[in-house]
C-alpha cells in the first residue's frame, strides 16, 4: 500500500505559506503557514502537521480498535475518539510530547476486562501508534 501527499511553500518559514494536497482529494490545496500552525488556536485559518497527526492517530486507533473487537466476537455500536497532540519547544525546535487518545465506546455484551484489553492492544499496535516516538495515553470508557 503506498497513499501519497503534496505540500507546497512559497516564501520564509515565519511569513510564508503553503498547501497541502491528498492523494483522495480530501485536502486540495488546503492552506497551512506558520500561523495557522503556531499562532492559531482554534485553527479555522488552515490546517497543521500537527492537527493532521492527530486526525490519522485518531481514525487509525479507532479502526484497529473495532478489528480487535471483531477478531473478538463484538461489534461496537459507536466507537467515538478524541486525540489530543501536545508539543513543546526544546533546545532543538518543537517535537510532539504526547499524544492522549479520549475513547468513549458502546459495545453491547463486552466486559469492562475484555474491552480494556482490546483498547489496549489497539492503542500499542494500531500503524499510527507504532510510527510515533511519543507518550501515548489512552483513556478509555464504556457508554
């Protein structure tokens, strides 16, 4: 499997701007710039590196989570996951510190044990998770 994207910039790092651009169409052109990036907290101005690995770790997380509860005998009514990315600045510019991934799960018939353990193997295993050199926390609940 190999899935492709495209960012373009003109102009400095501070100043410039850029789009990024998705192999599905998804994002076409979707603008990013150092203030969307670092100065736009509610981040209606354009999209970020950042946001974005918050989104894949999200949608990637949740997918293997409802692989785990079908290779298990279970099927989730709804599945719903908020992921948090938390970054500083150190010595050497801005690294992802952690990312808290915020789980709220119907799965009729599931133990609080077995949905646990599920929650668990797909937060360690899922591809996204397995690329990130990050704290990784879960908090995971049954509706």
């Amino acid at each position: 499997m190999k899935r492709t994207a495209k960012a373009i910039w003109e102009g400095s790092g501070k100043t410039g701007a850029g789009s990024l651009s998705t192999q599905s169409g998804v994002f076409n052109n979707q603008p990013y710039s150092a203030r969307t990036r670092f100065e736009n907290e509610d981040g209606k101005a354009g999209t970020n590196p950042e946001e974005l690995i918050a989104a894949a770790h999200a949608g990637c997380f949740t997918m293997a989570l409802s692989f785990q509860l079908q290779n298990n005998g279970f099927t989730a009514t709804k599945l719903i996951t908020d992921s948090v990315l938390t970054a500083s600045k150190d010595d050497i510019g801005w690294k992802v510190d952690k990312i808290t991934l915020n789980l709220v799960a119907n799965v009729p018939e599931i133990s609080a044990e077995q949905f646990a353990t599920l929650a668990g193997n797909a937060k360690k295993n899922c591809p996204i998770s397995r690329l990130l050199n990050c704290e990784i926390e879960l908090n995971a609940k049954l509706a």
